[in-house]
C-alpha cells in the first residue's frame, strides 16, 4: 500500500491527524516531559496515599507482628528440655 504525500506530512508539533475517519493523537518524544510535576504533585499525592491507608493497615501489621512474636516464644519454650527428665542420667 502507497501512502499519499498527506499521510506522509508529519510536520513538528502536529499532535492528532485524520485518516479516513479515524483521529490518531500523537506527541513528539521532544516536546514531552516525562516528569513534569513529579516533585511538586507527585510527591504530596503519594503521602497522602500512605497516610490514607495507614489506618487500614497498621492494625493489621502490629497484630501479624504480635500473633507472630507469641508463637516463636511458645516455639522456643516448648522446644526447651525438661531437666527433671535427665536427674537419674549418669
């Protein structure tokens, strides 16, 4: 299939052409800025993501901690020797 010279026209700075019908939307490479904003709005959303969140998740972490921390010390005490089962051991 032959492109016509208007399919062929990319001029610098058109960002949407029109084919048969359908519109594609493009944006040069150069003219974007992949982290505009970053610091100035991505940052606070992201804190205030987290702080939103904290609630849900806290509990959940401090009582996985707390049932976790009980079960190694129940591991450890019933893993222990009984001294009066070796008194008569010579």
């Amino acid at each position: 299939m032959r492109l016509t010279p208007a399919l062929l026209d990319e001029a610098f700075g058109s960002i949407s052409k029109r084919v048969r019908g359908i519109v594609i939307y493009k944006l040069s490479p150069y003219e974007q800025r992949a982290f505009a904003g970053y610091i100035k709005h991505g940052v606070p959303n992201t804190v205030r993501r987290v702080a939103e969140s904290l609630p849900y998740l806290l509990p959940m972490v401090f009582g996985t901690y707390f049932i976790y921390s009980e079960a190694e010390k129940e591991h450890k005490r019933l893993m222990r020797k009984n001294p009066a089962d070796y008194e008569n051991d010579v």
